[in-house]
C-alpha cells in the first residue's frame, strides 16, 4: 500500500495530466524538444517539518511539490499566451478540487516567477516553478 504522500501526489499528478496542452511528466528532466502545447513536470518537492500534534500522534505537513512549466513559441506574444494559459488551467484544476479527491486538507499553488530563456538563433522559452502546497496529516512521518 503507498503513503499517504504518495497517494497525495500521484492524485495531484492524474489532476494534473487532465490539463488540456502541456505533456505532463512527474520528476522527469526537460525533453530535448519542447512540445507546442509546452511542458509540465511535477516535481514531489519538500514535505518539510511537520508540526506534531500529540494523543493521538498526527503529523501536520504543508508540503512544497514544484510544478516546472516550459513553453516554446515563434514569438514573445504566442509565448506569454500558452503561458498564460497553461498556469490559468493549473489554478483552475487545483481550485476545482482542493482535496485532491478527499485525501488532502487543502491544496493551493503560489505565485510563479517567470523568466525568458533566449538562446541565440532561436525564438527563445518561457519557464517558471510554480509551487503547490499541499497541507495534511498522516499518523506516521513514513506512513
């Protein structure tokens, strides 16, 4: 049977997948050549220190998972419109269910940072890391 936090994030993962556009990949690398619709690879992140509540033990954990979005296009404007996009439709799916199907207390993503990758000779990607933050409890850390 698989942790709590695996179950949490192959559920976060199958959410993700349904997203129209990008190729979804979970803690892949960054494929030789981007695909038109873009890229997204959910990475599993942090779990970080768990507050402790005592009797019964339960570990309260707000984990980091990184969502890596790459876009390609022939212009800056296509670029920042399938960016665009793809970060609207995260916001959305995420929003839309929050308990990740009742095995999560809450889900929510935080601001990206974009930035514009030139490489010379070529039109140039849009990536970002957008955090997802996935708080619950389990009544083991390894469980």
């Amino acid at each position: 049977m698989a942790t709590k936090r695996e179950m949490i994030l192959q559920a976060l993962y199958t959410l993700l997948s349904g997203l129209p556009g990008p190729k979804v990949q979970r803690n892949g690398n960054l494929p030789e050549r981007v695909p038109p619709g873009g890229v997204l690879i959910l990475h599993d992140g942090d779990p970080g220190e768990p507050d402790v509540l005592l009797s019964p033990p339960e570990y309260v954990y707000e984990h980091h998972a990184d969502a890596d979005v790459v876009v390609y296009a022939a212009t800056p404007s296509a670029r920042d419109s399938i960016f665009d996009g793809i970060m609207m439709a995260i916001g959305a799916a995420v929003a839309a269910d929050r308990t990740l199907g009742g095995l999560c207390d809450y889900a929510e993503t935080a601001a990206p940072v974009p930035v514009d990758l030139i490489v010379e000779g070529a039109p140039g990607f849009k990536a970002a890391t957008l955090p997802i933050i996935l708080h619950y409890g389990t009544a083991d850390p390894l469980s």
